[in-house]
C-alpha cells in the first residue's frame, strides 16, 4: 500500500526511486532492499495495479533507470478511494515528457529526503506535489510541480518547486516568473502559507539554470514591486542538487546575486513576515 501511495502521488517512479521512497531509511543491505523492491513491483503488476512504460534509452539527464512504473486505470482507482480529493488527472504515456518529468520531481524529493536522514536535528516536515498543491491552496496564477516545509533546528524554509527539463523557450519561463510575481502581489497566499516561499528552480544543466536566471531577472527588473522578493528565486542543475553536498551545499544562482549559495545563507527578515516567526522565506 506504501508503494501504492507513492507512485500515485509522483505518477512515475523509477525502481530505484520506489526503493528509497519505502526503505531508505532501512537497516536492510543494498541487495536486500533491492529484492523486495522487485517482489513488491511484481506482486502489484500481477494484481494488475501497476504497470511500466520505458524511457527513451538517450535521455541524457541521468536518471536512475530507463523503466518507470506508475497506476493502471485500477490501481488509480484504488487510490483515489485513499485519497478523496484526488483530482481527476489521466496521465499519458505515449511519449515521454511527462513521464521524465516526473521522475525529475521524485529525484528532487529524494535529494531532500536524504539530506535530512543525514543530518539529526532535519527533517523534511511536507512534500507536496502539484495535485497537492492545488488541492490545498486552490486555483492559482501558477503552480509549481511541488511544495516542502524543511526544517533545520528551529528554522523552518518553505520552497515551491519548479523542475525544468529544457523543453521550453526562456521567455516562456518569464512568463511564468511573471504570473509568480501576480500571485505574491494579490495575497492569496497568505490565507494558506505562513511566509512567502523560495521558488527553487532545478535545471538539467548549468546553462540552462544560468539562462533561467537571466530571463528571471529581466522580469523582475521591470516590476519594481518584486525588489522585496527577488532573492526568492534561486536555480541549480539536478547533478548539482543530488551532489554530496546536497540541496543546502553553495550551489544555488540567486536572482540579481553573483556566485552561488546555499538556502540557509541569510537570515529569514522580510518586511512581510513578523521577526517572532521561524519561518524561512525570502531574503
């Protein structure tokens, strides 16, 4: 059932991603993790409650494998009786896009999940994925393909989560920049979230994340409102992010900052959020 719920909140996950998503955290040897993660996978697609679709074996972003699995239209329904606001969403899985995509998500949750196993006193308090994140926060301008609540001692960093494979023009990222900045200035969010989120863009390279980051920053130079937020939007490729140093290394490009940084470099004191909160949002 475990497995279940994850591959209906991600759609697609490797076996390798289904392995550390269920017994990362377990005292079971490499071999044996590996094991019963293919008895469980075999035992479901018998039952007919999931099935796998392969990758293109040229994708050159790394993944962990080329076979994804995800829910048959039964094992959808199972889940959605779990999960009662499942909206109704019939992923494709013709070609490939959708489904890299979705392993690019997991692969960002798992680079998160492993930091905070790795260091006591962390703790990746919430994961959410689009569909979750539109159940909770409702119709918005733009939606990020995730949402977390990380914590570190007392501190606490809240992060939408964009996970760009390439597959559109810079301006067209802009656009989407632009519909963040709506989405600050109108204030909806404040009935939901406790401070404004880093948007964390996670690139398949350098370039790209080095490209992002321009196109963010021409947006935010023509809206002088976005000044007080501008250190929010922060990008690093996904090699970079599942490096040894993980999501909190100097690897983040800052909007408008030259260098590279890590998500706990400033103090959390935006003019929005009062000082007693420990929250963790823009600089």
């Amino acid at each position: 059932m475990e497995v279940l719920r994850y591959l209906g909140t991600y759609r697609f996950l490797s076996r390798a991603q289904v392995e550390e998503f269920v017994l990362g955290g377990s005292v079971l040897t490499a071999r044996s993790r590996e094991v019963v993660t293919w008895r469980i996978l075999r035992r479901l697609r018998e039952r007919e409650l999931v099935t796998t679709n392969a990758v293109l074996a040229t994708e050159p972003d790394g993944m962990p494998t080329r076979i994804a699995y995800f829910l048959t239209s039964t094992g959808r329904t199972l889940f959605a009786a779990l999960e009662p606001g499942l909206p109704r969403w019939r992923p494709r899985v013709e070609g490939t896009f959708l489904l890299a995509h979705g392993l690019m998500v997991a692969e960002i949750a798992l680079a998160f999940r492993r930091a905070a196993r790795a260091h006591p006193g962390r703790d990746l308090l919430v994961w959410e994925c689009d569909w979750q994140v539109s159940e909770r926060l409702g119709r918005l301008p733009v939606l990020p393909d995730a949402r977390l609540i990380y914590e570190i001692g007392q501190r606490r960093i809240h992060a939408f989560i964009e996970a760009d494979r390439g597959s559109e023009r810079s301006a067209f990222f802009g656009r989407k920049i632009d519909r963040y900045l709506d989405l600050h200035r109108d204030g909806r969010w404040r009935a939901h979230l406790p401070v404004w989120p880093l948007v964390l863009t996670v690139t398949r390279t350098e370039r790209r994340a080095s490209e992002l980051r321009r196109a963010t920053e021409v947006i935010l130079g023509a809206r002088a409102e976005a000044v007080r937020i501008s250190k929010a939007f922060r990008f690093t490729p996904l090699d970079a992010l599942r490096g040894i140093g993980g999501p909190f290394a100097e690897i983040w490009q800052v909007a408008g900052r030259t260098g590279r940084f890590s998500l706990i470099d400033e103090p959390a004191t935006p003019a929005d959020v009062p000082a007693e909160r420990r929250e963790r949002t823009s600089p």
